[in-house]
C-alpha cells in the first residue's frame, strides 16, 4: 500500500527519490501507529500532510521529505542513535547525511517551548535559525506550522491560543524573511481569523462582495494603456494582486481607515524591461507614470518618488494612486527590472523595508537561505550556508531559554542567572550529565548548576568565563576576598609593631610599598595576612629609615651658621623665637613644608612641624589622629611652628563629614551653604545607606581660614535633616 500511495502522492520524484521517501514513511507508520490527532484521525496524517506541502507547494527535495516523516518517527526518542538505531524493529541507517542532518535539526526545534513568547519572539526565531545547521530545516517547520495552522479548527482552544501566538511572533517573520510569501499570508489569514473573527469576516465578505468590480476595473484600466505602451515600443509586464484580509486590516488599524478607505487593496505593477542604466531607466520609469496619468485622474498627494529619491536601504519604486472614470481608485507602481530584483531580493527586499527586526548577521545568513533554495541544483551539500554562530542557546532545567556568547562555560551560565549562584558554584549537571564548572556549553543545553555554601572564586576562574557579567562579578569577589584579608593582615601588623613600640607612618609605608613592588595598601596587607609578607622584614624596614632620618638631621644641625641661616631666612623664621618656623599660605610650592593630607590643617588652627625623610616638614594639627603617636615617638623631629599674622591671600584645603536624612533637598541645601561663606567647593561624594535611610556625604572645600570653616560648619548643623557634621 505504501508504494501505492507514495507514487500517487509525490509523482515528481524518480524511483531512488519514492524509494527513500517510501522507507521513510513506512517508519513513521510503524512508530507513531495508535497516535492520533486532536480530530480523531491518525496522526500520520500530519507528517503526511507536511510533507506534502514541502513537495508540492515550496518544491524541496525527496531528502527533505524523508526527514519529516523520520523527524515524527524519531522526535520523542532522543535516546535513539539516528545513524545506526532501530525503531520498531526498523533500521535507521542508510539514509543520506543530508536526512540525519535535518532530522536533528528539526528534533531540536521541537523540543522548544517558549515560556513567554511575546517579550521573546527575537530570541526564540534566532534558536530556530541556530538550530538549521541545514537551512531546509527552517523551512520545513514552517510547512509544519503551516498544517498545523490549517487544522486549527481541531485543537482545543487553550493551545490554539499558545499556537496562534507563536505563529505570529516567530513563524511568520521567519517566512517573511525567507520570501515565502504564500506561506507567510497564508498563516497571517489564519491567524486573522482565529484572533480577530468578526474583522476577518467583515474583510473577507467585501473582498468577495468586490471581486467582480475589480475584475472589471482590471480590464478596463490596463486595455488602453496597453495599447499606449505597446504603440511606444516598451517592454514590460504586469504583476497584479489583491492585498490579503490580514495585510488590509493591519492598514485599517493603522491608518484608522474603513475598508473603502485602504487605498492599496488593490494594486497593478508595472515591471519595465530595459538595460541597468540609471538615466535611461530613471526617465522610462517617468514616460511610464506620465501614461498612466493622462490616462486616469492621479492623486498627487499620495505620488512617492523612491526613483529620484531611493528609500536608505536602496529601495526604488514609483507610486501613485489614480482614479478611474468611474471614482475608484488604483495604486500603481512603476519600476524596472533591476529596481524590481532589488526590491525583491536585494538588500531593498520586502522584509527589510517593512519594519521587521533582525541583525545583520542574521539578515546575511537568511538571505542565503532563500539564495540556496532558489538555486537548488547550484553546489551540493557543503556548500550550504551555516547559521550565524557568535551566540548558543541553553535553557534552565524550567525550559527558560537563556542567550550567551559562543564559548561560554558553565559558571558563565551560572552568573547569568544570578550572580550568588555564580560565587557558589562547583560544577553542573549538562542534559543529565555531571562536569566542572569549565565545562563548554553548546546552543540546545539544559544546565542545572550545583553548589557549594563553602565554595570561593579564584583568580583561575577569569579564565573560564567570557561573558562580562561573570568577569566583572569574579573580580568584585576577588577584590572583597582582598579587603577580607587586608583588614587581617593590618590588626596583625598593627598589633605587632604596638608590642615592638615602633611606628608605620604613611612615608615609610609608601617606600616600603615601592621597594616590594605593590600597587595597592590593599594586596600589600593580604600579603602579610597569607605570610607573604613576613612582619619582621617590615619592622627592619622602619628601623632601618629612622637610623637614616635620625642622620640626617643630626648632619643639618651641624651644617655651618651662614648656611643654616639662609635657610631659616627662606622658611621665614623670625629671630629670636626660640627656632619656630613661621608660615603662611603663599608660596607653599616653593619652601620645604606642605601641609599633611592625614588632617589638612587650615590657617589659624594649632599646628606643628614633623621632619620627614624625603618632603621636607609636614605642617599636622594638633589634634590629628597622628600627632600624639608622632610626638611621643619621634620627639627629636618636632619642629615648632606659628602661622604668620595673616594667611597673605592663600587657601587650604579642608574633608568634612556629614551624615543626613535622606530627603532630596538637603544636598541642594549643602552646596547652598558652603557657596554663601568665602569657600569653594571641590569634590561631593554621596553614599546611600539604605539600612540606616542617610546619605553618608564626603565632601572637600577650600577656606581662606579656620574661622571662615567654622562658620562653614556652624550653618550646616542647623540645616533640618543634617545629622552630624565633623571635620576629618
């Protein structure tokens, strides 16, 4: 019987193409045998019906009807060994790679289920594409979704509803893409009459209600032109169409236009022969539309020049809406052959220039698809086009699709979903199977990560990860290990040098840093808390810079008088004042004393000198968090110091502090005041703390002196949300 039916079915094929065919369908007979469908009948019928539509309507090849029948055989076997296995006590092998290839393909689309697809349709139409290593097989689902949209009628209606939906977002743009247009409109009118019935009747019933005018409009408004542009000696044809019930409503929704007030429902194309010459094809476009116009009554206001003026993506075109002797109207289109293969299958096609969304890459590849199933006896089978490959698609064990770079392994999956389950992640289950975090992943995955409350990235982790998500998310982990360990490594050398009474100022530190080659405070004190960093090796350090300190100023106080007094005249020291080192604010740049960054002291405030090393003397407030280690521990390198009558026009420096309520007004506020008093404003930082609801403000101002700072700071205290504000 199957021998009968396959030469009655698909009589196009010769005897090797119905045999392959034949032994495909006998398969999937045997396998799906008990199986029916929503309308009772046997579910044969379906892959039967499909592959009929793929036969007889798109014109594929027996290879390709053969892997729809093996596709229904085989799609709920996965464990099944396409190559090699059996099924029904019925060998799989001896088919074409070509088959195999498709049958994967098409077993992998079915197996997607889209959770959502209206916010996903983009995502879910390019795991389609991804899935067509052979491009038939794109094409073939849409043949199957297109039976399936035929037999709607027999589905219940909760997944007519998932089906119509899907057909909208994923399936119609695909065909659109791919110039299926027939298929395309077909599933659009479907769709319109299951989404929108009452429309789809009304539209519908006019077209038929209209089809004898339209008849009659056709023969009357081409038979004079014809004989004008046959009496001209142009070449041409005529393309002639009734816009589809779908494609009219759409224009009625958008235009807010009734039925008769869809211009284009009807449309006559003028293809023009003549050679690729740009004026020559210009000006027979023109001569064209000048017919056509004395001829019928145009509507200038609906006139489109895409020939003198090409749409950006190339699109060229003329279009003009007339009126017949009797008041209806017509839109026209005039162009060439070239502007027409262009529009048709260039980079001006029909999908490209209405609006559907699509990348490049993805756009390239589409358009080879079309190419090849155009030309199908042009190169074999490795010549096909492969889908675009800079992506893979995997899914959650939920069957939530999730889209990552190519290359990306499984802690990169694990910090796409959430960075948590990236930071604790000790490896994965992949389609079942147990591997390492670094494994691999390809487009179809399903990956269900395993973790570990004790588990900690590493720096080795950035080398099994490509997306920045993942890297990014590391390197914070590693920087909050790093701050872990420096608090560590700090209490453990603070404590060390407080039993041994020695100090780290910051100078010494800094050189300590540089000769051990450490960019931060931070990586050099996790060195001490993982013993890296042996302490000793520190507390010889600042024995050896302060025996190197104490020398040197022992050699400045022996220097001869003349000397040491022009050096005093330089710092400004006023004789008789018992070596107190007088300063102001000018010229600081120029003299051997700067102002600590630990306390920035202001004009006015209680100072003193500490000589240091390498910089001269460094002017601290006394009440700096420093002082009273400086002054009990280095008593010999405190200099005395007095600020002059007057700060000679200068400016210093200044942190506060501020914590206040959280209300958006009071930062306005802060700026308001420090502008009011003679202070400059220059740098505001704001710190949300959510627990506590304040914002924690740094903030640094210029002040000619310490009493204009503490007007400064007198004001911003008896602001309303102000808190607190201290001077750092």
């Amino acid at each position: 019987m199957s021998k009968e039916l396959i030469s009655e079915k698909f009589p196009q094929y010769d005897d090797a193409g119905r045999e392959l065919v034949r032994r495909a369908y006998l398969i999937a007979a045997r396998a799906l045998e008990g199986e029916v469908r929503s309308n009772g009948h046997d579910f044969i019928e379906h892959p039967l019906n499909v592959a009929l539509i793929a036969s007889d309507e798109i014109g594929l090849t027996a290879d390709c009807i053969a892997a729809v029948f093996l596709h229904e055989a085989t799609r709920k076997h996965p464990e099944l060994d396409l190559r090699k296995g059996e099924l029904c006590g019925m060998s799989l092998a001896g088919f074409p790679e070509d088959v195999y290839t498709m049958v994967d393909g098409l077993n992998k689309i079915a197996k997607i289920k889209p959770k959502d697809t209206r916010l996903e349709a983009e995502n879910y139409k390019k795991l389609i594409v991804q899935y067509s290593t052979d491009p038939r097989v794109t094409v073939l689902k849409l043949a199957d979704r297109l039976e399936v949209m035929r037999n709607l009628d027999s589905f219940p209606k909760s997944s007519r509803e998932n089906k119509i939906l899907e057909t909208l977002m994923l399936y119609i743009p695909l065909a659109h893409q791919l110039g299926l247009y027939n298929l395309k409109s077909e599933m659009e009118d479907i769709y319109f009459r299951f989404a929108e019935p009452e429309q789809y009747r009304a539209i519908t019933n006019k077209l038929k209600a209209t089809e004898g005018d339209r008849r009659r409009l056709t023969d009357e408004f081409i038979e004079p032109l014809k004989l004008r542009l046959s009496g001209e000696g142009i070449r041409y044809k005529l393309k002639i169409r009734t816009k589809a019930a779908y494609s009219i409503w759409k224009k009625m929704v958008k235009q807010k236009v009734p039925f008769e007030g869809v211009y284009d429902v009807f449309a006559i194309r003028f293809i023009i022969d003549c050679e690729p010459d740009s004026k020559v094809e210009k000006d027979l476009c023109w001569k064209v539309y000048s017919y056509v116009t004395e001829e019928y009554e145009p509507d200038t206001s609906r006139l489109r020049d895409w020939v003198t003026n090409p749409k950006p993506n190339g699109y060229e075109s003329l279009h003009i809406t007339v009126k017949n002797r009797s008041g209806a109207s017509i839109e026209v289109q005039i162009r060439t052959r070239r502007m027409d293969d262009e529009a048709e299958n260039g980079s001006a096609s029909h999908w490209s220039y209405k609006g559907i969304k699509h990348e490049e890459h993805l756009d390239r590849w589409l358009k080879s698809v079309r190419y090849a199933l155009e030309h199908p006896h042009e190169g074999n089978s490795d010549d096909l086009p492969q889908p675009p490959s800079k992506e893979i698609f995997v899914f959650t064990p939920s069957g939530e699709l999730r889209i990552l770079s190519a290359g990306a392994s499984v802690l990169d999956f694990a910090f796409n979903i959430h960075s948590g389950l990236g930071v604790r992640c000790t490896g994965a289950r992949v389609n079942g199977k147990a591997v390492s975090f670094r494994e691999k992943l390809h487009t179809g995955d399903v990956i269900d990560v395993m973790t570990s409350k004790n588990q900690k990235p590493t720096s080795d982790w950035l080398n099994y990860v490509v997306t920045s998500k993942a890297r990014n998310r590391i390197k914070q982990e590693l920087n909050e290990e790093e701050f872990k360990k420096a608090a560590q490594g700090k209490e453990l050398l603070g404590r060390r040098l407080k039993n041994w009474k020695l100090e780290l100022p910051d100078d010494v530190l800094a050189d300590f840093l540089k000769r051990k080659k450490y960019s931060t405070i931070n990586s050099f004190y996790a060195a001490v808390s993982d013993g890296i960093i042996d302490v000793n090796e520190v507390k010889n350090f600042i024995l050896e810079h302060d025996s190197i300190v104490a020398q040197a100023i022992e050699a400045a106080r022996a220097s001869d008088a003349e000397k040491h007094a022009d050096k005093m005249k330089q710092w400004d020291v006023s004789q008789g004042a018992d070596d107190i080192l007088v300063i102001n604010a000018r010229d600081l740049k120029g003299l051997e004393y700067k102002m600590a960054q630990c306390c920035h002291p202001v004009f006015g405030d209680d100072v003193f000198g500490f000589v240091t090393r390498t910089e001269g003397i460094k002017i601290h407030r006394i009440s700096c968090p420093n002082a009273a280690r400086l002054i009990e521990s280095y008593p010999y390198r405190i200099q005395k110091v007095k600020w002059a009558d007057s700060p000679a026009g200068g400016t210093f420096q200044s942190s506060l502090k501020i914590i206040a309520a959280m209300e958006s007004s009071v930062i306005g506020q802060i700026t308001e005041v420090v502008s009011s008093f003679r202070a400059s404003l220059r740098s505001f930082n704001v710190n949300e703390n959510d627990r506590n609801g304040t914002y924690e403000i740094s903030m640094k101002i210029h002040v000619p002196s310490n009493m204009e700072l503490d007007k400064v700071i007198s004001q911003l205290k008896t602001l309303r949300h102000v808190m607190r504000v201290n001077r750092v």
